[in-house]
C-alpha cells in the first residue's frame, strides 16, 4: 500500500469514523464458522505492520494456524491454564469458569501474536526500557483489531496462556515470547458493552478518572 | 459517546480511511509550538480509554505536563539517557548523536503514559502473563496516536526514560511503571517516510516477513 499523505487530509466524516470504529471494537468469544477471506486475512495483518516500533525494529511475529489438531492443542492448553486461573480467583473460581472466554474451536481463523527478541543492536528507546519491544507487538495487534472491525471481522485476545508451551507446539524458536492467541472471525452477535461488564465481572470507568495534570 | 453499532455499519470509503490513518502514522519529532484545543486533547484521551484492557482493568494513566519547569526537567532526564543510549551504541554513537529524537521542548502538550499496577482481582488473563496490563496501556497509546494522526496532530514517543526518576518529578506512586513521554502537536513537515529510515537507522520490512503458516 502506498498513499499520498497529507497532514489535513481526514474529513470530519472520516474522523468520525475512527472514533466509532474504536468505540465499537470488543473482545469477542462467540463465532460463526464462517471462513475468511484470504486477501481480507492480509489486510488485516498488513495493517498490523503498520504499527509504530521501538528503533523500528518491527518485533512481531503472527502464525497462522491451519492445521486442525494443532488448533484442539491449542485449545486444550487454553483449558488447563484456565482451569488454574479459576482456582487462582479462588471466591469467584465459580462465577469465572462460567465465562465464556475464548473462541479457538468455532472461530474462522486462529492466529498467534509472538515477539521476536532484538537483535543486539536495537539498544535505542530500550537500553532501560526493554519491554518497549513487547509494547510494540501490543500496537500491531490494536491496529489488526480495529482493521477487523472496521472489515465487520469480530476479535478475541486469549492471554490464558502458559509461556513455553506453544513454542514446542507451534515450532518456533524457543526465545519467541507469545502474547497471546486470536480468535479472529464472523461474530455470531454483538453488542456494544463489554462482555465482562455484561456479566457483571467488571465495570468500564470514564476516562477522565485516569487523566492527572502537573 | 454512545453509538448504536451494527457490524456493519463501514463503508467501503470508511474503511479505507482507516488504513490511510494507520498508513499516515509517524513517530514525529519536528513541532510547531501552537497550542491543542482542550477539547480536541479530551477527545484523544478519549479514545485512549476505548482500547482493550486484560481483565477489563484499564491499567493506563495519562499525565498532562502543564508547567515549564516540569517539562524543562523531564527533557534533562532524556537527554541524560539520551547520551548513555549513545555510549551503549558503540560504533553508532556519533551517528545516535546526530538523531533528533525527540520534540519535548516544543510540542504543544507534553503527555506521560503510565501503568498502574493492577488491583490483586486482576488474575484473569494475567496469571502467567503479567505484562498484559503493559501491553492493554500501549494499545491505548496506539488509539491515542491514531486518533491525533486523524485529526492532524503528530505525537511522538520517547522511551528514553530512566525508569523511577519521573516518578518523583511528577509526584506520582512509585510504583507507577512509566511507558515513555508523548510529545503531542502540530507537525512542522511531515512525510510518509519514517524518520529512522530517512536517516538510514533502519529499514522497514514487508508484512509478509512476518507471517509463518502452520
């Protein structure tokens, strides 16, 4: 993709857009089996890689997984670390395991999000701050999320995830540190509340209650 | 803001407005010292808030840098670190020393992006994955950037940072974990070409680099 670039080249339409496009972006665990599109599947990561990183060193990695028993492996790491979670919460390790959390089985892609560790030298803007490379894969996987659902492509991030494991599974090296995996597909509903806050997990708070000013 | 959502509910032109915005996004360094209107500043913080958050938690904090003393210090803490990156560097010091690589002193809004540390009920998503909050702020950071690059502003973020040092200059809990320093506002010139590849730093690679099929 290339563009002409110009400084004031958004309409208000268009900004408008983006804002919905942000406001309508969820965490989303309920798929149809509806495939995707190819050409579609290389937007959405070609926009990931449009996002900004540290020295420019583009840390992301995504493994597409289309092998249908390394996606039941996946799964059934998926279950045992969340099995663990729910014991973890200990007084809501009932209300927990009747979340529905992920959607790895139904979904109509299932893509892995790794970090690459740095070559030595990209030392600028990390030298006391390394995990500026992991920041960066975080704003990769954001601008595949909001592609997505501008597409009408609905997304869910499984951080339920035992480090290590997948490595093994996915066969890549093992210094790669996953960030999570991504159910990405056709969403079977949608709402715009937050599924943990329609469950009465958790509540949203506004933004002005995490601004301070100096 | 509350929108009625429908997947969708994009069009075409929408859509590709997006991809022009993340396409548009450059780290930027060059600013004109005109102000932000507030509430255009609202808006982006705004956006910030719309980003994922593991758990739900909504981890980020923003700080608005108002005084001139304050930003006077905050630049001294960069450049500090500034010339210990370029010692780091070895053979590419000089080279590092010639970078502009920040617009502290004159952006028109100096933001810091901060992570506070979760509250013992966020295990969901976090057990064996504790960086997630880090990753759930710099999602936000990227719905910032986004946004602004929509709107016409440049922001640029600058992670060299002495982690602990800000924490007493803006008289914000230690235990605060600062992601970097955002200058925020009107570009002097702008280009599609990322700043480090202009200076012949580093090279940006093709999406599909980055995509590995299993």
């Amino acid at each position: 993709m290339r563009y002409d670039i110009f400084m004031n080249d958004f309409t208000p339409e268009e900004i408008d857009s983006l804002y919905r496009v942000m406001a309508a972006r969820r965490d989303m665990r309920h798929f149809s089996s509806e495939p995707i599109d190819p050409a579609l599947l290389d937007r959405l990561l070609a926009a990931a890689n449009l996002a900004p990183s540290v020295g420019l060193m583009q840390p992301w990695r995504f493994i597409r997984v289309r092998d249908r028993s390394l996606r039941l492996g996946v799964h059934a790491l998926v279950d045992e670390e969340r099995r663990r979670t729910a014991h973890a919460l200990g007084e809501r390790e009932a209300e927990f395991m009747r979340l529905k959390v992920e959607g790895i089985l139904e979904c109509g892609e299932l893509l892995v999000a790794a970090l690459a560790p740095g070559r030595e030298k990209h030392v600028f803007g990390r030298r006391t701050m390394p995990d500026m490379d992991l920041a960066s894969v975080a704003c990769a996987i954001q601008n595949l999320w909001l592609a997505a659902r501008a597409e009408g492509i609905g997304m869910g991030w499984v951080s339920i995830l035992t480090p290590g494991r997948p490595n093994k599974i996915l066969d890549v090296p093992e210094s790669w540190r996953f960030l999570g995996y991504f159910c990405v597909g056709y969403p079977q509903a949608e709402t715009d509340i937050p599924e943990l806050e329609r469950a009465g997990w958790e509540t949203r708070r506004n933004s002005q209650t995490f601004i301070l000013r100096r």
